[in-house]
C-alpha cells in the first residue's frame, strides 16, 4: 500500500507540475526619428522641372502691351514653416538667333502670383506683374507647415521693339527655405 501511495502521490506531484503557468516578460523599445522635409513641385509634372512655357510675340500689340503666359501651379508640402524665393538663372536672355544681341531680363519678364494657399504672404507686390531678376527675391513668406499647399503663378513678357527677331531665354528658379 505505501508502494501505491508512493505511486499516487508521486503522479500528483506530477500533474501539479505540469497544470502550473510560466509567465515570461520581454520588452522592446520602438524610437522614432524625425527630419525636416520640406518639397516643392510642379502640380503638372510632379516633379521639380516644369512645363516649358512659350510666349510668341507676332504682332506689334504683342510688342507693346506684352503677352501673358498661362497659369502655372506649384506645391509644397513642409514639416516646418517656409518661405518661398524666385531668381532667373542669368541677368540677361540666352538668345538664339541670326543677330549678336543682349537682352535683359529684368523690365522684360514679369512674373505674378494668382492664387496663394500657403497660408503665408506674397511680397514685393508679386500680386501684381513684378520683374524677375537673377538676384532672390521673397515671394511668399509665412508659408505654414502641411501637405498640399498651392500657389499660382502667371508670366509676362514684355521685350519693347528693341531687339531682334529669334528666341530669348532664361530659367526662372523658385527655392523653398524652412525657416
């Protein structure tokens, strides 16, 4: 009887040993890193390389008062607040052509902002036709963080009747500067 007893009390022994939970805690640490990104695109082309813009001036009118080009989107999208600058990217037009001329940039295309979702301000009265020069010029400042925000801009060509006929042309360059 004590051999059973033994047995029993052994099997018991077991089977606690076996219902009993062993619990086990591991941990991890999970880190987010941040940067600063800021992006400024095209809407058409989604890239930062726009559309070419084309300006034919074939009448004396054309001459005189100037031709308009149509209306250009950009977006920028920031995890910082921003500012927007404009510059050519020389202070006179490449020219090709069958004369040797010059022909400078700044008094001959203009540039104006038609629509402004930034949240920020346009400057140097950009809300009206102003001249592009190769030197930075604050377009909009004050631009809110976010995704998607848009502004417009239109150009405006207007050369005088003091050059000869062939094809000016410059890169106008736009910059966008967290602040």
């Amino acid at each position: 009887m004590i051999r059973i007893l033994s047995i029993l009390s052994l099997f018991c022994l077991l089977s606690l040993k076996l219902s009993a939970q062993s619990t086990t805690v591991v941990t991890q640490q999970v880190d987010i890193t941040l940067t600063n990104i800021i992006v400024l695109e095209f809407s058409s082309t989604g890239t930062n390389t726009g559309s070419a813009v084309t300006m034919p001036i074939s009448t004396i009118a054309n001459y005189s008062s100037g031709v308009t080009s149509s209306t250009y989107q950009l977006v920028a999208a920031s995890t910082k607040a921003f500012n927007i600058q404009v510059k050519t990217n020389a202070a006179n037009f490449t020219y090709t052509g069958s004369y040797t001329t010059t022909m400078p940039v700044s008094g001959k295309l203009k540039l104006q902002v038609t629509a402004n979702g930034t949240g920020g301000s346009i400057q140097n009265s950009f809300s009206s036709y102003q001249s592009l020069t190769s030197a930075n010029q604050n377009l909009i400042t004050g631009c809110t963080t976010g995704n998607n925000k848009t502004f417009s801009i239109q150009y405006q060509a207007l050369p005088g009747m003091s050059y000869p006929a062939g094809t000016y042309a410059t890169s106008v360059i736009y910059t966008a500067t967290q602040q």
